[in-house]
C-alpha cells in the first residue's frame, strides 16, 4: 500500500520541509568542521583515530537500506517514514550532547598531554555518540527523501529537492559561521582561548537548535493512519520479495544499470576534491589559511545561486528535466576540475577562482538533478528501499572519492617531488572520470526505464534476474 501522494507541495509547504536539511547541514559542521578541530588542533589528539570515528557515517550507510524497505513494508505505530525519521534525529541530537559533555571533560583533563591514558570512560562515551550519529543519520536520511518522494507529485519531485538540497547549503554556511563565533579559535599561549563550560555549551545549543528544526519541519507532514499498531502492506507483490531481489532490478534494466554506474562516477570525481582542494591552494600557492578557509563558502555562495536559477528556470521551462540538469551540472564539473588541473600544472592562481566558481555552480544544479533522477529510478511502492540503495551508493562512491584523491595526492608527490604535479594529476583523473560519467548519463535513459517498468511487471523482471 503506498502512502498517499499530495495533489500539490506548495512552495512554502516544500520549505519547511527544507528547514529539515537546514538542520542536517549543521549537523555535519558540528561533527566534521568543528569538533574534530577541537580534537586535533586544540586538545592535540591524534587525527586517526578521530577521522575513523567521523567516517563512522560511511560504513553505517548500508542501515539507510534497512530502514527505508521497512518502511515500504510497514507502517510503525501508524507512520511509513516518520517513526525512522523521529527515531534517527533523536539519536544524533542525544549524540551531540553527549559528544560535548565528553570533549569538554577532556579539555578540563588537560586533553592529550595533560591526561593520556586516564581518559577511557570519555572516549568511550565519544565513541558510542559517533556510532549512535551515524546510525541515526543513515536511517533518518534515506526514509526523509522517501518522504519527498510520498509528497511531491512526479512533477514537482526536482523543485522539491531543489529546495531541500538548498537549504543543506545553508545550514553549511549557518553552522560554520555561528558555531566559529561562539567559540574562538585562536590561542593565548598555551591556554586555550575558551573554557570547557563555554566548549559544552556549544554542542547544547546546536543540539537543541538542530533538534527544534527537525520539529518544526516535520510536524504535519505524514498522516497517522493507525495509532499504535503495525501494519503490513501484504496487498503488493513486492512487499513479499526480499532485499536482494528487489536491488537485482538495478541490474536488470538497463537505463537504471546505466544510472547506476552515472551515479557512482560522478559522486566519486566530485567529491574527489573535497579532502585536496583547501591544502592544493597552501602546498601550490603558498596560500594563508584564513584565504582557503574562504573556498567553502565561494562554492556554497555558486552552489545556492546556481540552485535556485535553475529551479526558477525549471518552473517555465519542461525542457529542463532532472536529466538535462544532471547534464548542465556535470558540465559545469568538468570545467571546474579543468581549471583547477590548468592552475596546478600552469601554476596560474586566477584559475582557482574560475575552477571555485565553476565548482559551485555544477555542484548546485547537478544535485538537483541528480537527486531528481534518484527519485525518478525508484519504482513506485519501493521507494524507501530503492533511494537507500541510491543513498548507499552516494556514500560510499564519495568516501572512495576522497580517499582515493589524498592517497594519489601523496603517491605524486613521493613520486615527483612536485606539489604541482601531484595535484594536477588529481584533478586531471578528476576531470575524465566526470567526462566519462556523462557518457553514462546518456545510456540512463528515463523513458526507456519508464517502458519498461510498464511493459514488465514486477514478478517477470525479478524472475529474470534471478536466472
């Protein structure tokens, strides 16, 4: 049984559902951009065990799989989507504050030096807030998009995650700026230039903060059909088929084969910058922190503009398609990455620029698009499991991607003894694989899948599979 489709998502319903990933965004400057500062710079902690714990997401994102077929199948004390949504926000807004309470125990501890070997209990309680993060980010940000898709009718599905995917932005840009403003960075001496009542007092306030937001976007907005019980939707065929045979559509057709192999690409080579672009602009251009700190919010600024233009254009024009967007974008991501290949091999400092520009802008409309067609490969009455699944793949192509770029990163550079080179050859390889990721795009075609999906019912296309 699926859950009844509004007939229309106004554009001020659509943004309070936005404010959800207002607070997503924030979430991840709290885990990502500031506490593993903290730890590392100020406490003088070492990064590897810190990074392990912050990529703690990555290896969880399979649960988003998990928590999205549930809620194809089953409706929990009356709700699809919301029960794993309310379930995993709370999760990652307990974790934040406990996460707090430790890191400030440890600053009052002296942090590595002052305290080595004698802080086990926090480091305990870090730990299990990491994993209780990662959890609930993996189960709540699957079902959350399977919401959208319940909400928004087919044509409004890419403005409706044009919207979401612009407030993530703005949640960058809010939570860098105010979390950076509570608290100093700088140091007096050897004393820090903040108290650990002033440090916990940071994770509380973006705690409650994130925690509010979720509420208030997410009030109203899936009706309860049966107070406290669990109900089965046995109804459809493919509420009784498992996990796996239910994936093995993803290679059995082949625009969604295509779409596949689009979609792990192009997250790969994008997000291969993500780890190299901040330290290319320090070993290259011998540039001052507080100059590529800026690199985040010129691209976000691009990424927004280019966002909302082409959700404006989108409106009067159909031509514009979640394809003919993800094209645009990826478009944008190759000259982007170019300009950053000419600026490392030429040594030519205005490219950065040009490549920061052209970065935000493909990043902007490729994610709209890109999400648009995520939503468009998911068959109706699996929705939940198909964009985990998408979900899945998002995640680990961009935890490979940034993996890849920083050990290829240092193998040039032991190799030629040029930072130039070393980074040049990142974001060569960087702009080929996105070339080739658009040759993919072409062969995802959307009408194709979609006559297929008509022509072939579900029992025939999953026996197919299967042989």
């Amino acid at each position: 049984m699926d859950t009844p489709q509004e007939e229309n998502l106004s554009v001020g319903r659509n943004m309070k559902i936005g404010l959800f990933h207002l607070g997503s965004g924030m979430a991840d400057v709290i885990i990502t951009g500031f506490w593993n500062r903290i730890m590392i710079t100020d406490l003088g902690y070492a990064a590897t065990p810190v990074s392990l714990l912050t990529s703690l997401r990555y290896f969880l994102a399979p649960m988003g799989i998990w928590a999205g077929r549930i809620s194809d199948r089953r409706e929990v004390a009356g709700y699809r989507r919301m029960f794993w949504i309310w379930l995993g926000r709370a999760m990652m807004v307990i974790s934040t504050l406990g996460l707090g309470v430790a890191t400030a125990q440890l600053q009052r501890g002296g942090g590595a030096v002052g305290m080595a070997g004698k802080d086990t209990v926090q480091w305990i309680i870090i730990a299990v807030s990491l994993l209780l993060f990662s959890f609930g980010g993996a189960i709540s940000g699957s079902t959350f998009l399977a919401l959208i898709y319940d909400r928004a009718p087919e044509k409004q599905r890419g403005r409706a995650v044009g919207i979401v995917w612009t407030f993530l932005l703005i949640g960058f840009a809010i939570g860098g700026f105010g979390f950076g403003r509570m608290l100093p960075e700088h140091k007096d001496g050897l004393t820090l230039a903040y108290t650990p009542e002033s440090l916990q007092m940071v994770f509380i306030v973006a705690g409650v903060a994130m925690g509010l937001i979720w509420l208030i976007s997410m009030l109203g907005e899936e009706r309860r059909s049966k107070a406290g019980t669990i109900f089965t939707t046995s109804d459809q065929p493919e509420a009784n088929t498992s996990v796996i045979a239910d994936l093995k559509l993803v290679f059995s057709l082949r625009p969604m084969r295509y779409f596949f192999w689009f979609l792990t690409l192009s997250m790969f080579f994008a997000f291969s910058q993500d780890l190299i672009l901040e330290p290319f602009g320090g070993d290259v251009f011998k540039m001052d922190a507080n100059i590529t700190t800026r690199f985040t919010s010129q691209w976000a600024s691009m990424a927004i503009l280019g966002t909302i233009a082409f959700l404006f254009l989108s409106r009067r024009y159909k031509s514009l398609t979640n394809t003919v967007m993800s094209y645009v974008g990826v478009g944008f991501l190759v000259g982007g990455f170019s300009a950053f290949t000419i600026a490392a091999f030429g040594q030519v400092r205005p490219m950065v620029t040009i490549g920061l520009l052209l970065l935000g802008l493909g990043l902007g409309i490729w994610n709209v698009g890109t999400t648009g067609l995520m939503m468009d490969m998911s068959p109706s009455g699996r929705a939940g499991t198909f964009l985990g699944f998408w979900t899945l793949v998002v995640t680990f192509a961009r935890g490979g991607g940034v993996s890849l770029a920083g050990i290829l990163r240092d193998v040039g550079l032991n190799m030629t003894g040029s930072a130039p080179v070393a980074y040049g050859v990142c974001f060569l390889l960087g702009t080929i694989g996105l070339a080739v990721s658009m040759v993919m795009l072409r062969q995802a075609n959307i009408k194709a899948y979609k006559a297929e999906q008509v022509q072939l019912d579900s029992a025939s296309v999953l026996a197919a599979a299967m042989d």
